[in-house]
C-alpha cells in the first residue's frame, strides 16, 4: 500500500490569477484527501503563506509561516518566532502565474531541497514566459504562429509590428495566463488600448498573428517518459477564448473529448505535446494548447501551461479521465513524479573531486 504521505498544498498566490488558484486548490485538496494529508497553505495576494487548519482551504486567514531556503529542515515555521508547526513530506503548488508559475516558488524549494510536484525552475520560468518560451519553440521545429515581442510603448515599433502581421492580432502579457489582459485587435486604433492593457501587467508584451482555427488541448504526464493523453477541443461561446468564456457563471463555452479529429490528426497532435513538452524540459504535468488553422489543416503549438486550471471539471484532469485515469489517481502519481525527481536530483553529485 502506498504511504499516506503528507502535502503542503500551495494556491492562491500574488498574481491576476488569484481567484482562478482558489479553485484550483479547494478541488485538488478534495482529491488528494483520498490518499494523503493535505496540508493547507494559502498564499495571500501580499505574498504571504497563510498556514490554515483542517484540510479544507479556504480564501482567506491562517497562521503566516515560511519555509527556510536550506537543505535539512523542510518544515513550515511560524513567522513570529521561527517554531516548527508542520513537516510536508512533499510540496504541490497549484500557484498559477507570476510568483508561483514562473519559477519563483520552484527556486525556494531547490534552496530548501524538498520534493515537490511540477516543472523545475527552468522549465517553469521558460514557459511561464511565452517570448522564451516561443524560441524554444522554434529550435525544437515546432510550428507555431507569427509573432513579434514589445518591451515598451513604441509608436515606431508599434507601426513595425503591424506592417509585419497582418491584422486582425493577439495582444497579450508574456508572463500571465488564463487569458488575462489579452486583446483581439482588429483595428490599427486598437492596438494602442489593447496594448495598454498588457503592459499593465508585464514589461514584456506578445503581439501574434490572428488565424482562424479550432482550439485544441493536450494534457502531458510524466517526468523522463512523458506521456500525451487524448485531446480535447474547445468551443468558446464568443470570438475567443477569453477569461470570462472560461470561468464566467454564465460561460455556454463547449469541451468535447476526445477532440472531433481524424486519427492521423489526433497522433500528431500528441505527438507534438510531448516534443513541446520536451522542448522546455518540464517535468511532472502540463497542459500543451494548439490552433488547427481551419484554413490550412495545419496543427500550430500556441503555449504550454507548468501549472494548469486544476478543478474537477478543467481540460487537465477531464482529458486524463478520458484517458483512463480518474481524478484521484492522477494527483497520486503527480505526487508520485514530484517524489521520483527529487530522488534523482539529490542522487546528483554536488562536490568536484577524486
């Protein structure tokens, strides 16, 4: 029988994805219940660990606690005075975006080498990123759409971009998810609002060319030997996919699993999760999302998500489902691959010498 081990569950988090981390972490503590004692750390919008009692996480309250960045402790310490209150077995951060997503928190738990679940630093930092992220991309060969990256308000440059790709144009933030601040421009008057928006919320801004495709996604598992699950589609119920079509109450958004593809069209898709998968070197989990260019036929990698919407009813899980693997089992063996890799990282020699 497997160990009951137990999990400091991390959701919340300083990013615009706050609310969407809540939901994540009410549903993955619900099912990580089945095998494990979850630990709940809430982390405030400040930044700050909130260590809760019980294993229900909730909005808001708790003790705040930190976690020192050194080898040999591993514990959550009360802030106040440094005293010992919990000792995780393993880590599971379910922080989307910035200061969670990115590399952040997987830095902290390398200083402190505890197990945790998900993609390293590097490979969260890279995708968290979507300009590093499309490059390594494009060395790996995988197609994608065009694209020019924006550091700063420009009108030149701005200009540049559009004599470049053709309207109509994506603008988004390259270091957030969930479709925030992300602008479909179909107007040259546009861009500079649209623009505006992103730059609100990153210093680094993506404008990609617009195709009119069919939204695809992948859901990849493993660390060494990932593997693709089936693919889903999705239907938005406006003109994309945009963060009220996903988490709105009244979202008539549409998922179909498996995805309506022909065979041929459904290998390569997963073939192709798994190369993109591989091409930021993650580990653990992740969601790959395509565009099927109705026009062409062609299959286009959009981005790779290290941290994923993680609710029952999200594309993550639900493809897995589809796939033969329930909800409680898939948070077991991402525990599982979390444990795994911190093995083989600490088997690694750290000193130079006969």
């Amino acid at each position: 029988m497997t160990a009951r081990l137990k999990v400091a569950l991390l959701f919340g988090g300083r990013s615009g994805e706050h609310e969407v981390s809540l939901r994540s972490g009410a549903s993955v503590a619900a099912g990580l219940r089945h095998r494990h004692e979850v630990v709940c750390v809430l982390v405030d919008k400040a930044g700050q660990w909130l260590l809760q009692e019980g294993e229900e996480p909730r909005a808001s309250g708790g003790e705040p606690v930190f976690l020192a960045p050194v080898p040999g402790d591993g514990c959550l310490r009360r802030l106040a005075d440094a005293r010992e209150l919990a000792r995780p077995d393993v880590f599971f951060p379910v922080l989307h975006g910035p200061f969670g997503e990115d590399g952040t928190v997987q830095g902290l738990f390398e200083l402190a080498a505890v197990p945790y679940v998900g993609a390293g630093v590097a490979a969260s930092a890279a995708a968290m990123d979507k300009a590093l992220m499309k490059a390594l991309f494009a060395r790996a060969g995988l197609p994608q759409v065009g694209y020019r990256v924006l550091f700063r308000r420009d009108r030149d440059e701005e200009g540049r971009v559009l004599d470049g790709l053709a309207l109509p144009v994506f603008v988004k933030p390259a270091n957030l998810g969930s479709s925030v601040a992300v602008s479909k421009v179909k107007t040259k008057d546009a861009l500079g609002p649209a623009l505006d928006a992103a730059f609100a919320y990153d210093r680094k801004v993506l404008v990609e060319k617009g195709v009119a495709a069919r939204e695809i996604e992948v859901s990849v598992l493993g660390n060494d030997e990932p593997a693709a699950s089936v693919p889903g589609e999705i239907a938005p119920d406006r003109e994309f996919y945009d963060y009220d079509s996903k988490y709105a109450a009244g979202s008539r958004t549409e998922l179909f699993i498996p995805a309506r593809l022909e065979p041929a069209a459904t290998e390569e898709v997963r073939r192709l999760a798994v190369a993109a998968f591989r091409a930021v070197d993650a580990a653990g989990y992740a969601r790959v999302d395509f565009f099927l260019d109705t026009s062409t036929g062609r299959l286009l990698v959009n981005e790779i998500n290290t941290i994923p919407g993680f609710t029952s009813i999200s594309m993550y899980p639900k493809l897995w489902e589809a796939s033969g693997l329930s909800y409680p089992d898939l948070l077991a063996r991402l525990v599982a691959l979390g444990v795994e890799r911190h093995a083989a990282r600490a088997a690694l020699r750290t000193d130079y010498g006969a």
